[in-house]
C-alpha cells in the first residue's frame, strides 16, 4: 500500500469491510476515525478494488454457508 501512512493494512481493510455494509465512505469515515478525503482517494485505488472483490467473492462464497 502507501509507504509511510499512518494507517495500517488492517485499518484499509476494516474501512472496506464498513464500507461493503453501509456503502458510505462519510459513515466509515466516522466508524473507523479515517478522514473522508483519505477515503476518498483510497476509494479508486486499485487495491480497495481488489480487496472489495475479495469482500464480495467470500459474501457469495457458498463454502462458508453466505449467499
């Protein structure tokens, strides 16, 4: 991801993950503490593509008993 941030993988993926559920990067910024401009540009990064795919691939996933 970015060098230098002061967010974690797993904070990128939690705002992910919230933002699978609710589908607003302004809700996610105030669960997760993220601002709404760093949600922002993470939002057309190519890595929160990939991991929302990964997010909606294991949703539909019907080995973990989900639809």
């Amino acid at each position: 991801m970015s060098r230098g941030s002061k967010y974690t993988d797993a904070d990128r993926r939690k705002a992910v993950q919230e933002y699978s559920l609710c589908g607003s990067l302004a809700e996610v910024g105030e669960s997760c503490g993220i601002p709404r401009k760093t949600l922002g540009d993470w939002f057309g990064s190519k890595w929160w593509n990939q991991l929302t795919e990964g997010e909606y691939t294991e949703a539909k996933d019907p080995e973990n008993g989900s639809e």
